[in-house]
C-alpha cells in the first residue's frame, strides 16, 4: 500500500504533503488531480469493480482489481 493512502491532506508546501494523522510525505514536485469524473460507460460495463463515483479501482501496479495477471512491482528507492 502507498504510504499516508486514504489520509486526508492538511497542507501542502515546498517540503512535501502533510497528513491529518500526522504522517509526511516529502516530495520535489506535487501533482494534484483531484474532482476526476470517469466516461459514465464505466458505470454500466460488467466485471470491473468500481468505486461509488464510477472511478475504476486499481492496484499499486494500476491494474482493475478483477485482473487475474500479476504484475511485479518494482521499487526504485
């Protein structure tokens, strides 16, 4: 899992994000995407697991959760 995954953010600043637990996670750059709204086909196609705003939910190797393949993650730290 992503470190500081699902925590809401505070602040954000030339250091890094900063969490509403506490937790830090010290960046160069910050790409913020947020208000992502999917083609509303994903609502209605069979198989893939979607979340409640019909975004498709995807593993740490950004795969559906339904793929059967395994993909090797990588650490590059």
């Amino acid at each position: 899992m992503f470190p500081c995954a699902d925590e809401r953010v505070t602040a954000v600043d030339a250091s890094g994000v900063h969490t509403a637990n506490g937790g830090f996670l010290p960046a160069d750059l910050v790409v913020w995407a947020a208000g992502i709204q999917p083609p509303g086909v994903l609502a209605v196609i069979d198989g893939l697991e979607v979340n409640r705003l019909h975004q498709l939910v995807m593993t740490e190797t950004l795969q559906t959760t339904r793929d059967k393949r395994r993909a090797t993650l990588i650490s590059l730290r």
